[in-house]
C-alpha cells in the first residue's frame, strides 16, 4: 500500500479516539468503498461525529447526506442546517450550495437575494465553480434578470483559473458578441483553450468559427470538420447535424485530411492515458 495513504484500521483507531479529522477521511471511505465496504449508514454516522466537532468539510458532507438520503432518511431541513454551519465556516462548497437552493428555492423557500449573497461569498474567496454558477445564471436570466456583462465578468474570472465550462462560454459570448463587442479571432482563443481540455461545446464553437467568414464562405472546412469530429468523439450536442452539412460540402481528399488529424489525435490520447 501507498506509504502517503493510511490504512484504513489506522484512520479508524484514530477516528475511535476522537480525531475529527480522521472521522471525516473513515466517513468519506465509507461513503465511496475506498479500501473498505461501502457503508453509507456508517458514514453518516462518521460525518456526524466530526461535524459535532465543527469539522467544515464534515458538516458540508453531512448536508449532501441527508439533501440526497444517503444513508439517513432525506431531510432538508437538518441538510440545510448544516450546510449553513459550513457555509458560515467559509466552506465554498456549503456556499455553493445554499445558494443554489436559495436562488432556485431548493428545499427551501426561495429567496434570490439570499440565493446571490451566499454566491458571492463563494465567489469573492475565488472559488471557480461559484463564479461560473452565477455567471450562468445571469447569462440565463435563471433566479436573477439576465445580464451579460455581469455573466461575461463572472465567467473571465472563472476561465483565468482554467475553468473549461468558462472558457467555452466566454467563446460564446466573444462570438455572438453578447456583452461585450463581438470578437471572432478573441472567441477562437477562449474557445481553443477549452477544447483542447476535451469540452465538446467549445469544440462545436471552434466547427462554426472555422466553418463560416464574415462574407458567409467556407475559408477551413477541414479545421471545422475535425472539431466537429472531436466534438462527437466527447459527446457533443448537434455535432452529427453539422458533420452531415459539412459532408456535403466537402471533398473526399479534404474529408480524408480531416480524418487524418482526427486519427493523430486519438493517437496523442492514448498516448497520455498509457503515461
């Protein structure tokens, strides 16, 4: 066994002595079956112990447990009250998640304006995954009034830490020129970074950016081919539909080339997956 992981008779002796830390890391093996059997009731049970010590991660795993019944009998109201004890430990997922229910009245009654305010927190402390959250929503109009520039603000803060949902979205935005001023060669540039992560939206954007001009003719058909090629590959929506439109389109020796850089690729991932 890894000499960085403790066994897990370790982690439970110290869990039995009381150490929240090790309740916390028995109740999250439990939970997942990580090198003993899953056991969600006994989990819970671990969880509970360490977020009676205000453990922030512990009481936040706690609220997952008992928002989705695992291993507990589902129970909104004791999910949200611990989910608010972590959020008020700045635990960003806690965060996160209140304000999803909040803003889309999740088990709760719906309040935007607290939805927003437990968002923010999340947001502020530099947490990737609130900032795109919110960024959707207003891109949206989904628990707030739309507001691209907001949504477009959210999400470059987002993609700057690498987030490839982000990313993708500010392609989106550049492209279609939606708060803020329309941008094709700065929309590729987002939309490059998160496909070349695998994300199928941004790929389909890269098929269209390449597909179509300003004057409406085809300038790389090749180039739109394979990403719409790799964009099915990740399973990406439509993709299909724009491979038939573009077969019809295309010359056997520019589909062959397209092919061709398709195969390359498939080469480089089973390559990275083998390392």
């Amino acid at each position: 066994m890894d000499k960085a992981i403790p066994s897990i008779q370790y982690v439970r002796k110290l869990a039995e002595e009381g150490n929240s830390g090790a309740q916390l890391l028995l109740g999250y093996r439990l939970k997942t079956g990580k090198d003993v059997d899953l056991d969600l009731e006994a989990a819970a049970r671990w969880f509970r112990k360490s977020a009676d010590q205000g453990n922030a991660c512990a009481q936040y795993l706690l609220g997952s447990v008992y928002e989705n019944g695992e291993g507990v009998a589902k129970d909104d109201a004791t999910s949200y009250r611990w989910y608010l004890c972590s959020a008020q430990q700045d635990n960003q997922d806690a965060q996160l998640r209140l304000g999803q229910k909040f803003l889309h009245g999740l088990g709760v009654i719906q309040n935007r304006s607290e939805g927003v305010k437990w968002l923010l927190k999340a947001v502020y402390a530099g947490y990737d995954e609130a900032q795109l959250y919110l960024g959707i929503a207003y891109f949206n109009g989904h628990g707030v009034e739309t507001d691209y520039a907001r949504a477009g603000i959210l999400f470059k803060l987002a993609a700057t830490q690498g987030n490839t949902n982000a990313q993708g979205f500010l392609g989106w935005m550049c492209l279609k020129g939606l708060g803020t001023q329309q941008d094709k060669n700065k929309a590729i540039r987002w939309f490059l970074r998160s496909a070349e992560q695998n994300n199928s939206t941004a790929q389909i954007g890269l098929g269209i950016s390449f597909m179509n001009d300003d004057s409406g003719s085809f300038p790389d058909l090749i180039s739109s081919y394979y990403w719409f090629r790799l964009a099915k590959i990740n399973g990406g929506r439509n993709s299909d539909t724009w491979l038939d439109y573009l077969t019809e389109c295309m010359s056997k020796s520019q589909i062959e080339q397209a092919e061709e850089r398709v195969s390359d690729w498939l080469a480089g991932q089973s390559e990275k997956s083998e390392s």
